[in-house]
C-alpha cells in the first residue's frame, strides 16, 4: 500500500495544534473561518437557526472539509485554512481513510436553543486532553482525555461521531468507530473476544475507559503486521474498500458529463420531483445508501425506491441515447446513474448504490438546500377518498379534519384528538390561502365547469361600447391543479418581484430583430409600445380601431409583477423582465411613447420557445397573453440567469372538496381526466401521465400534491349504483350513526342515545342500514338539553327526513316512531283519526284508497313521556 495515500495526516495533526492556540479566542477564529470562505467564494454552512455563529468547536471545523463534498471543494477549503492559519504542511492529493459526517449532521453541537450551557467547552476540552494524551501519553494525560470524553458523549446528538473527531485530529492514536469499521473490526476477530462481549458488541458506544483501551489493543493487535494493516489509517481505508462496486468502470461507463446531468435534473426534476428528492437524500447520506435506509427517510417502501432510481436511469439513457448494459438477459437501468455493491447490516446483507462521481458533481452544484422532501407522506389519508353514509353521520364535518391532517402532513387521529374549534379555524384559514377549495356536484355541473371551456369575455370601455371575445377559460379544477403544481418562490432568498398571480405576456419591441427600440429597452430597463396617433388619454379609440385590444391589454389588463417575454421573432424570445411600473407617456421619444417599466431578469438570449408555447409560434400582435406555464418560464431563467431564482421543490398539500359527489355525471364532468387523479398517474409518479386538453391543447396533469375529498349521502342514491370509474379510483370511508357522540346527552330523564339506537335499528329493519338517522341531528342538545330543542329537531328534521324516506307511508313512520305501542293519542307524534266518508261524500260508489288520515300532533313533540315511550 502506498504510503502517500495517507499524506492527509499531516496537516491534519498540524492544523489540529493551532486550533488549540484559539481555545479561549473564539471570536478570532470565527472570524478567520468566515475570511477563508470568502476567499475561496464558497458559503459557510449554517450553525445556527438564525444563520449566525455564536460559537463553533474545533471538530466542527474538521468536519467542513471531512463530509459528503467532492475533493476539489475538500481541498480548495484545506487551502484556505492553510493560508489563514500559516500552515506548513502542503494540501494533500488524496484524501484516502478519511470517514465522512453525515451532511445532515454536520456540526457537533445543536443550535443555540436545543444545546446545553457547556456542551461546546465539553468539546474543547476533550479536543485539548485528546492532543496531550496522544502527544505525551501519561498517566494524568489519560484519566484527563477519559474524563472529557465521559462528559461529552453524554451530550445530544454525539454518540458515534466523537470517535472519528478524534481520529482526523492524532489519526495514529484514536480509533473512529463508524459503522463501517465496527462492522469490520468484528468481522476480522481483531480484538479478543473477552473485550468484545465486554463492549457488548459495539451496540452501545463505550466508556471514555474502554475507548482507550480498545485502542491500545487494536494497536498492539496490528502493528505485528499479520492483518496485512499497519495502523488505524490503513484499516479504516480497508474497511471501507472490502467490497467492489459493479460495474467496474472499465466495463461500463455511461460518460454523462457534469453539465449534462445538470441541464437533465433541471428538466427532470419538474415531472418527477421524487427522483431529485432520493437523489438529496443519498447526497446528504455522503453519496451512498441502501434501498432501504432512502425508504425510512422518505417514508416509502424500500421496493419504491428502487422503482425510482431504476426509472432514472431508463430516462437518462433515453435522453442521452445510450446504449444498453445486459447483465446476462437482464438490461441494467440502475447503472446509468449509479454503482452497486452487497453490504452487510445488522447482520443482513443489503445491496447499496452509490452515486457517480459526475452525478455527485451535478448535484453539488445544484445547491440541494431548496430540494424539500416533499413526498414525506406522514398523513395516513389516501389521495382520493370518499366519505360516505345517511345524512346527518358527519361527512362534511370530517371533511375539514381530512382537509387539516393532508394540509399539515398529519395523522387523521392527531387532528380528531384536537378541539374542533381550533381545526375548523386553521381550516378557514388554509381555504383563505387557497389551500382548500370546495364545490358542489349536480345535474347540471359539466367538464366546463370542472376543467376548461370556452366561454365569452366582456370587455366594456370608457363609452360603454361592449367587446365580447370567446376565451378558453379554466374550469375550478384545472385552475386549483395549476395553482398546486406551480413553482413557489422562495422570496428570503431571491424576490424578483412576480406576483401571486402573474400573467405571462408576449411583447413586441418595435419589430423582429435588432433595432434601436429594443436596444434602448434593454438599456433602460424597460418596454415601450406605439399607437402615438391616439394620444395620451387615448380620446378618440372608437370600436374597431387598430390596436384596440394590444392598447387595452398594456394600459390597463398588465399588472405590476406580471411576466413580459420580448419577442425577437416568431420562434425565439431574448429577454424576460418583470413588470414593475403603471403605465406611462413618454414625449421625449419621437415613436413608441407608452412605457412599462421592467426589471430585466434576462437578456440578450435566443431561447425557442415554441415548444413550451404549446407548439404555437409567436404571432403579430404587438402585446397579447401566453398560454404558457410560469414553471417552463423560471427554467428559461435559471438557465441563463446569473443569480440562482430559489424555488421550493416542496410543494404544499392541496385539498379539493366535492359535496355530494354522486349527483354529478362523472363522466361527463371529469371526462378523460377521470385517469389522471389515480395516485399512480399523477405528475412526478413512475407512471405519471398528461393528456393533451380538448380547449386549450395545453398538456395536463394532477400534481401529486393534490388530494381529493368525496361526500356522499347514500340516502340519495346507494352505492351499489355509483360510477364504476369513480369506483376504481376513490378508497370508500363509510361514516355511520355513532350513538357514542350523544352518551350523556338527557332530556330530563330521557336517554338520547337510548331513543337513538331504539329508532335506528327500527329503520334498518323497515328500509336498511343507509337510510338510518344521523347523531347530528341531535348535537344540539348538547348545548341545549331541552324538551324545546328536542321538539324542533324531531318537527323541522326527523320527521320530514322520515316522510321522505317512507314516501309518505305513515304506518311505517308510526312504527319508527313507537307510535304504535303508545296506549294514549298524547304521546303519539302521528295520529290516525278514521274517516267518515258517507258524512263527507255522502252516498257514492267511489273506492277510498284510505280509511284513516294521518296528522302530526303538535302536543306530543313537547310532551316527554312521547319520547320516553320510543
């Protein structure tokens, strides 16, 4: 083994020494680190909720160039701490044995409000007690650095990582024990097997004592030389080394480039966000993991995972052709983007992808801190659900603690558990934030409605001339799917000033081409049009007149935050700003006086977007609207854009509500859309589908972060008939009768909940289980147990509900009702008087249907003893 491969020791030993001398200056030494990042125009990693460094600790230091970061960047920040702190050992070439933090746990100390008083001087002074030992290894130096470490390893967030501290700082003393060398330790018999079920088998990090010890033998072990390692550097780059990634390299080679990974995950992450979001995780994980260690961060099944890594790499190889790699019969996709290995865990052997170098570079220039895990599924609510059952069970009063639990990311039995008050607030406020939206089924409710249509547009002017223009119009749907699957901007980073609801303009700068129009535009920072002949107060634009809409449109339709994209010809656009001023009239232009100003955010390209502009090319007047998504826009400008725009991957949970979801024709209303809400289907899923639109013939999916609440009243129509299609695709939450909200519930001493159950069972046996009464109906006793409210429940609810159910058959509502039983008319609530139909009709052969007439008595509902007698 090559000695050189371990030069990193070193400067590394070295470096560790002079941080002692700024033991008690911190503040300078904070200063020096922030000076080296300057220098080397990279960005210090956050320390702090608030972004600032209060205090850092020497291993801290250590690990901003010992984590998952590529050795160009470990070295460029070695060199400038090297030339800050008057280094004298040269920067090494090879970072080999080095193990890695994780770059999710960077630092070894919390943020200011979680950490204790003294954890950073802990770890100050087990760094100083650490040195000494290794440098001067007596007896007080060793009952000092087990001391310190006992006090350290007791802090939050510790554990493990301590160990391999101390070994970048007197590498040829201290041991790391990282899973990987545990592993290997354990499997190579190093040690004796006494010490080993003494430590418990690494299952528990050991004492300062033990970890001493531990390394005293392990050297002692090793440096005879029979474990073909000489000391804890060479073992550690051994343990790390023991298994071969497949492919080998020179086998297979995919030579995707830096950039071209980059230009491809800028484009793939808008359709498949989950691949970029497992791609952040690994990154984070120091570039290598297991199926199933991805599958426990991101809350999926480790079969998912590998799903989507291996249908990144089938993408890749269809956007850059490659050719296939067979592994026997079988085609390999998983080695486009990634190399494989078998490891061995807890005893079971795993299989670990590890991300190319290239990809690693990629996606180091990506700046991943905006990748949110937005798929994180903590909510146990399925995409499309439907809540169904009689009325008055609680369908629309669960649909808000649905709606809360999806938008939180939250257990539906987490929100159940909260007053009702506080949910319903929270669920106003995310409908106010356009979080939530709710309409209503019906006969009449059409795919226009719900998707998109054409439908006419009044424009009116000053003179009250009326303009009707037919424009394609989005439906409540489509519009709420637009609004969940648009990028977010992320304002504390970069505010380019769009707003909440931009439009997005085509605007025309005197001509195709270049000319000095444009030229000035560009200059100054804003757009000029023409019709001078009409004047400032455009008096005299009668219907019809030239440039009457383009006039209408600039002056008074564009809004400050909108989007303007100039036209350099009918394919390609060369610059896009934000509107940012009211219209204006400028006389010191000989032409085209009216004016916008705009931020140009870019310029002087020659992007084709006729793609994007749904196949159309750009067409002649001067300012009209584009049909165009803002996301394919922000990828036009962050290709050519020198100031990254920061975008949330994280896409908010979206809840839409349709009541009464079986009175709409659902073919009818969601038409060829009805595919699109399976949870498989949707945008970002490994079979994620958009369908070309009918209106508009723009390309449309359903954003995975769109949910879809259902109620249905079975007393309306049963569920036996429902849309088969609808069927398919919705999971089915029945809400029954739950006498259990009304225990407690008396009206003087008659049980509510007795009298419930009572008419309830009598009903399912009359009719059936769907048509049974809601509790609802009688919360209100809660609030108001009264013989009052009970008879205005029973005259303005129960008993209209019960003639709808029964049509009109009173016997049968008698029965529900006990009628039947009670021995006096005074408690019966339908009275049945006989009719005298000689002293009516007097004589006449005519056959009465009905002996008797069926009357409500307005005695009874106030009477108790008619509701005791149920």
């Amino acid at each position: 083994m090559n000695e050189a491969t371990f030069n990193w020791s070193e400067i590394y030993e070295e470096f560790a020494t002079k941080l002692l001398e700024y033991k008690n200056d911190r503040k300078d030494l904070i200063s020096k680190l922030q000076n080296v990042y300057e220098e080397i125009d990279m960005k210090l990693p956050k320390m702090e909720s608030n972004g600032e460094i209060l205090d850092i600790d020497p291993f801290t230091i250590f690990g901003l160039f010992n984590k998952g970061i590529t050795d160009d960047n470990r070295k460029r920040i070695l060199g400038g701490i090297a030339k800050q702190f008057n280094l004298k050992n040269e920067v090494p070439s090879s970072f080999d044995g080095i193990p890695l933090v994780n770059n999710l746990r960077s630092t070894f100390f919390n943020f200011a409000e979680e950490r204790g008083e003294n954890d950073i001087n802990n770890l100050w002074e087990v760094f100083e007690s650490a040195i000494r030992y290794a440098d001067n290894p007596t007896q007080g130096n060793k009952l000092k650095i087990e001391s310190t470490y006992n006090n350290v390893i007791k802090q939050k967030g510790i554990q493990w990582n301590i160990t391999m501290g101390l070994y970048w700082i007197r590498p040829n003393t201290y041991i790391n024990l990282d899973s990987k060398n545990r592993e290997f330790i354990i499997k190579q018999k190093i040690l004796p097997e006494q010490f080993i079920q003494e430590i418990n088998k690494f299952k528990n990090i050991p004492n300062g004592e033990q970890y001493i010890q531990l390394c005293d033998l392990l050297l002692e072990k090793i440096k005879d030389g029979q474990y073909g390692y000489r000391d804890f550097k060479e073992l550690s780059f051994m343990a790390y080394e023991q298994d071969v990634y497949w492919p080998p390299v020179n086998d297979y080679n995919p030579n995707i480039g830096i950039n071209e990974w980059i230009e491809f995950l800028q484009k793939d992450k808008k359709d498949y966000p989950e691949a970029l979001e497992m791609l952040k995780v690994m990154y984070d994980l120091g570039g290598e993991a297991t199926c199933k260690k991805l599958g426990e961060i991101l809350g999926k099944h480790s079969s998912s995972c590998l799903s989507i890594g291996k249908n990144l790499g089938r993408r890749a190889k269809d956007k850059f052709n490659l050719s296939p790699y067979m592994d026997g019969k079988t085609e390999r996709f998983f080695v486009i983007p990634f190399l494989g290995r078998h490891i061995y865990q807890d005893g079971k052997q795993l299989y670990s992808w590890k991300i190319r170098s290239e990809l690693m570079e990629a996606l180091n220039s990506m700046n991943l801190e905006k990748v949110q895990l937005g798929n994180t599924q903590n909510t146990d609510i399925a995409k499309n659900t439907i809540l169904y059952g009689p009325p008055g069970t609680g369908k629309t009063y669960n649909t808000v603690m649905y709606a809360v639990a999806i938008i939180e990311n939250k257990k539906l039995e987490e929100i159940k558990k909260e007053n009702y008050t506080e949910v319903i607030d929270r669920y106003n406020k995310y409908k106010e934030d356009g979080l939530i939206e709710f309409t209503t089924f019906h006969q009449s409710y059409g795919y226009e409605e719900f998707i998109e249509g054409i439908k006419p547009v009044i424009h009116s002017d000053e003179e009250d001339e009326t303009d009707i223009q037919y424009e394609v119009v989005p439906g409540l749907f489509k519009k709420f799917c637009d609004i969940a699957g648009k990028p977010i901007l992320r304002k504390e980073k970069c505010d380019i000033g769009i707003n909440e609801s931009t439009t997005i303009w085509k605007i025309s700068l005197e001509g195709s081409g270049e000319n000095s129009t444009r030229t000035e535009c560009m200059k100054n920072e804003h757009i000029r049009i023409g019709y001078d002949e009409y004047g400032r107060e455009i008096t005299n634009l009668f219907k019809g007149a030239a440039g009457r809409n383009i006039l209408n449109y600039f002056i008074n339709d564009m809004s400050i935050g909108d989007i303007v994209m100039s036209c350099y010809d009918c394919n390609t656009v060369d610059a896009i700003g934000v509107v940012t001023g009211e219209y204006e009239w400028h006389d010191e232009y000989a032409q085209y006086k009216r004016l916008r100003k705009v931020n140009w955010i870019v310029k002087g390209i020659k992007e084709n977007i006729i793609k994007i502009n749904n196949g159309s090319r750009l067409s002649n007047p001067t300012v009209y609207k584009l049909s165009m998504d803002l996301s394919d826009v922000m990828e036009i400008i962050e290709k050519y854009s020198k100031n990254t725009i920061e975008v949330e991957e994280k896409k908010k949970n979206h809840v839409f509500i349709i009541d009464e979801i079986n009175r709409g024709n659902i073919s009818k209303i969601f038409g060829e859309l009805i595919t699109l809400i399976e949870p498989t289907k949707r945008i970002g899923q490994n079979e994620g589908q958009k369908v070309r639109l009918p209106y508009s013939q723009k390309l449309f999916g359903v954003p995975n972060n769109v949910y879809l609440i259902g109620t249905m009243n079975t007393a309306d129509r049963s569920i036996a008939t429902i849309d088969t299609a609808l069927r398919r695709r919705f999971n089915f939450k029945e809400m029954l009768p739950n006498e259990e909200v009304l225990d407690g519930i008396y009206v003087e001493d008659v049980s509510i909940k007795d009298m419930f159950i009572k008419m309830n069972k009598r009903i399912t046996v009359l009719f059936d289980r769907e048509h049974t009464l809601g509790h609802a109906y009688f919360l209100p006793l809660k609030a108001d147990p009264t013989i009052y409210t009970l008879a205005n429940i029973f005259e303005n609810s129960i008993i209209p509900l019960l003639q709808e159910y029964f049509y009109e058959d009173y016997e049968k509502i008698r029965l529900v009702l006990g009628d039947n039983q009670k021995d006096i008319q005074d408690k019966q609530f339908i009275t049945i008087e006989e009719n005298d139909y000689n002293d009516l009709f007097g004589d006449t052969d005519y056959d009465f249907d009905e002996m008797s007439t069926y009357k409500i008595n307005s005695f009874a509902l106030k009477n108790i003893e008619a509701y005791r007698s149920i």
